[in-house]
C-alpha cells in the first residue's frame, strides 16, 4: 500500500516540476531563452534539453527500456555538456516536443514497474538501484534546475514562479530592505 502511494506521490510531484520547466520558457524571445546568463552558460533552453537527456537515461536504459529517439549516450566524451545549450538549427519546439515525448515514456516506465523494481545505473558508484531510487533522484534533479530556471527568468524580466504578476514596488521596498540588513551585518 504505501509502495504505490511513494510512487504516485513522487511521481505526481515529477510531472508538477515538469510543467514548471517549460513554464519558465513561455513569453519569451529565442535570443532570452538560449543566452548564457552564467559565468559557465546556463540557459533556460538548455535545462530543457538537458532534463529531456537525463530523464531518457534513467527512466530508459537503466530500466532495460531504452527511449526509441537516438540520443547521446552517457558515455560519449565527445557529446559531454552538449546537453546543456541549443545549437541555432535545434528550434524551440524541438526540444520542448522532444521533452514532453520523453516524459510520456518515463511516464510507462514508471507506471509500468513496482517501486523496487531493479535497475542499473553504470555511472553510479552503486550502480544497482530501484525504481524509488531513480523517481527521487530525477524528482531532485529536475527540481533543482526548475531553482535555476526560477533565477534565470527573474534575471531576464522580473517573472518569479508560476505567476505572472508583479508587484514592483513590494519587490523594490524587499530588496532594499534585505541590502539595508546585509550592510548592517557587513
């Protein structure tokens, strides 16, 4: 009974930050969504792709359900961080239709197999995991980079959330005032 509520519940949590990803994406202009706005060039359009990479991977090979779609393989040096930007030629709706076909087979994946199912991950140090393991692990990863969607998208054009509104004048009084305590802490 609480195997297929842990499931469900992870799984449920999955699909929620899913949608919050390609949330980040709407309203804005190919250049906004594809500009490196990190020191090391992370971009809104990369996460995409990047979380549509790794979720292929660990709800597909390491299940024995590899996606139908080719894909770079985890052990292609040669294709290591190409994950995480959009070339000019991979357009918008590429990815983001590469993304939604990925979760569909995750999602049969997940539905299809018992939490403790085995599964092998070969670039862990413990490779031989469960379902649970890879829900959690993908539930974690996705939500981490739905953080840095989260700042990305106020650095571009003040957007924090899922809401669209905006309250400048709470947000400038807020800002101010946690400047005003650092500078007092400082």
């Amino acid at each position: 009974m609480i195997d297929e509520f842990a499931k469900e519940y992870l799984h449920g949590d999955l699909r929620e930050v899913r949608e919050v990803m390609l949330h980040k994406l709407e309203g804005l202009g190919e250049y906004d969504i594809r500009r490196p706005l990190t020191g090391t060039g992370t971009n809104l359009l990369g996460l995409v792709k990047h979380l549509t990479l790794s979720e292929s991977r660990y709800f597909g090979e390491v299940f024995g359900r590899p996606f139908p779609e080719p894909m770079a393989r985890w052990d292609d040096l040669g294709q290591r961080g190409a994950d995480m930007w959009a070339t000019e030629h991979e357009t918008r709706g590429e990815i983001v239709e590469r993304y939604r076909r990925v979760w569909e087979h995750s999602d049969g994946t997940i539905e299809a197999l018992a939490i403790d199912a085995p599964g092998h991950v070969p670039w862990w140090p413990r490779p031989d995991v469960m379902l649970f393991n890879v829900l959690v692990h993908m539930l974690t990863e996705t939500s981490r980079h739905a953080g840095h969607a989260d700042i990305l998208r106020e650095q571009l054009d003040g957007a924090t959330g899922t809401n669209a509104q905006r309250d400048e004048a709470f947000w400038e009084a807020r800002r101010k005032e946690i400047e005003r305590a650092a500078k007092a802490a400082g």
